[in-house]
C-alpha cells in the first residue's frame, strides 16, 4: 500500500535524522518540511517537538515512533 509520508523538522533537529533512516531502511518515500520554512504546517499540525511524521495526512507521531508502530501504520 503507498502511504504519503512526511516529516515535520528543523534545521538542527537530529532526531529527525533517525526517523529518515527508519524510513529508508524500509525503503518507504517520504518528504521533508522544514517548518521554519514552511510554518503553515504548524497550524495545521500544531506539534511542540520535532521530528512530526504525517501519514496520509494525519499526524501520527511526535518525536522518535518506535519502529515497530511505525511499520504497524503503514501496513
């Protein structure tokens, strides 16, 4: 199933580093907002700390997702 995945971040956010390897190594696409750029976002998903991942565009978690939740999500 194609999920559409995006990752809430900033630009000194290393946890987002790991949830975009997570990604990758389920080879899973996925787009990177970077919500200084784009604050619109975060009206929309009103999130305290980043990373935020989007699945098909629900915010589903905060932070870093244990990997099995997120494989959970996305099957």
């Amino acid at each position: 199933m194609n999920h559409k995945i995006e990752i809430l971040t900033t630009p000194s956010c290393e946890n987002c580093k790991v949830v975009e390897k997570m990604l990758d190594e389920i080879n899973m696409p996925y787009d990177i907002i970077d919500v200084t750029e784009k604050p619109e976002y975060l009206e929309k998903y009103p999130i305290f700390t980043a990373p935020g991942v989007i699945i098909d565009d629900k915010l589903e978690f905060t932070g870093i997702p244990k990997k099995y939740e997120l494989l959970e999500k996305l099957s």
